[in-house]
C-alpha cells in the first residue's frame, strides 16, 4: 500500500453534499490499512484532517506537506489517527511539514 506524489486541494469543503463526518472530508484516508507507506504528498486546503486514519497500523508517514487543513472541523489535526488504539505506536510518523492549520 502506497500513496506518493499526489496533490491534493480543496477537498471535503462543502458540507451540504459531504456531511459533517471528519473522516468523510479527509485529504486522504487510509484506515484499515496494515502496512505501507504515505510519503511526498501535497495536500492543501482540506475540510478536514490531511491525513486520515481508523484502525491503520504499520504506516510510515513522512515527508508530506499538509497546509491549510481542518477548516471545517475542530476536533482534529493535520495527521490524525481515530480509533488507534496500538496502531499508532506501530506506525512512523515523521519529517512532515505541516502549517496553516485551523
């Protein structure tokens, strides 16, 4: 599982066709996902979390930038594990660039 070299922008904004759900606004999700990679991604301007992930472990996430995330939800953050439990302590989580965060 990998997901590099993307960009994303302006995604999950517009709350009458999405619904208010955080993850349903995510730049990307990657829940469920057990081993694999998120690196060299560009994402901008999202409704939600850049970076979403519910039950995901084993992830290397790193050198990503995130500007700009979170306009539309507060209890959230640029890379945001839900439902971690152990999976986060799995995972890698380093030299992201992240500003502009609502």
């Amino acid at each position: 599982h990998t997901l590099t070299h993307n960009h994303i922008e302006r995604a999950g904004l517009d709350l009458e066709h999405i619904g208010t759900f955080g993850y349903q606004r995510w730049g990307m999700n990657i829940s469920g996902t057990q081993g694999g990679t998120v690196a060299y991604n560009r994402i901008e301007h999202v409704g939600s979390s850049g970076i979403g992930a519910g039950n995901a472990g084993y992830m290397t996430i790193e050198k990503n930038i995130i500007d700009r995330s979170c306009a539309g939800i507060t209890d959230n953050g640029a890379i945001y594990f839900v439902q971690a439990g152990g999976s986060i302590a799995t995972s890698t989580i380093r030299d992201n660039i992240i500003r502009n965060n609502f």
